[in-house]
C-alpha cells in the first residue's frame, strides 16, 4: 500500500513539473514573448504577452483591450460597436511606444512606428459567448509590414 502511495506521488509530481513553461523566448518587461513576428505575416498575440523578432531586439506587446463594445453575438444593433486595443512596441532598447488600434473601420486601425506598420486585424474573442471573458482571455491578430 505504502508503495502504491509512493509511486502515485512520485507521478502526480512528475506530471506537475512536466507541465511548467518551457520556451527559448524572455520575459520582456514583465511580459512574455511567446512567439516571434515574420514581417507582411498576420500574428495572434494574447493580451499581456509579446512577439519578438530577437536578432534586432523588437518587440510588439499587446498591453491591454481598453475597451470592447461591439455587439454581443446574437443581439441587432444599430452599429457593430469597437474593441480598442493598445499595444506597447519596443525596437532595439529605445523607450517603448504605446499605441491604440480599433476594430472599427471608422477609427485608426492601422500606424506607423519605428518604420513599422501595424495594422489591427481582429480582437477575439467576440462577447456574448457563454463564458465570462477575463483580461488574459483577449487577443489580437495584427499584421506587421515594413515601410
């Protein structure tokens, strides 16, 4: 019995440490990098983390939805509503840069910076889901060009 114990512990332990964060990518000011951006490619950043290209140190971090009133999904409205992303870019050690980009066509959606171009693609996920949406739960796809 002793035993049996003994060798479930050990495997509930085993699996626990199995499942930490594993990843070649920093932490960038209190953010993660979880990935990294291919320029003229579209890339899907969840809300705290980043993407980075790390041979010129750059990085684009979505910092927060500063507001979503779109829609919820099964609801008529007059308009379609907006999601307000900002966004924290950072090239080559500099100060960051923090700038807002807008779902709604009728507002900025797209900037230049640091001879970037960044164009808000979409914010997911969309409300009215059945699930109560938490900060960490919303990302942005956004499309990086050079100019």
């Amino acid at each position: 019995m002793i035993m049996k114990n003994l060798i479930i512990i050990v495997s509930i332990t085993a699996f626990i440490f199995s499942c930490q964060k594993t990843t070649d990518y920093p932490t960038f000011q209190n953010m993660d990098v979880t990935g990294t951006f291919v320029l003229d490619n579209s890339i899907i950043i969840a809300q705290g983390d980043c993407a980075g290209d790390m041979q010129t140190k750059t990085y684009i971090c979505l910092d927060s939805v500063q507001n979503d009133s779109r829609c919820p999904l099964g609801v008529q409205c007059f308009w379609q509503g907006n999601a307000e992303a900002r966004f924290k870019f950072v090239k080559s050690d500099d100060v960051p840069v923090f700038f807002n980009l807008n779902t709604f066509l009728g507002f900025t959606n797209d900037t230049i910076i640091g001879g970037y171009k960044f164009t808000l693609k979409a914010i997911t996920p969309y409300p009215g889901g059945v699930e109560t949406l938490t900060p960490k739960a919303y990302k942005a796809e956004i499309l990086i060009e050079k100019e």
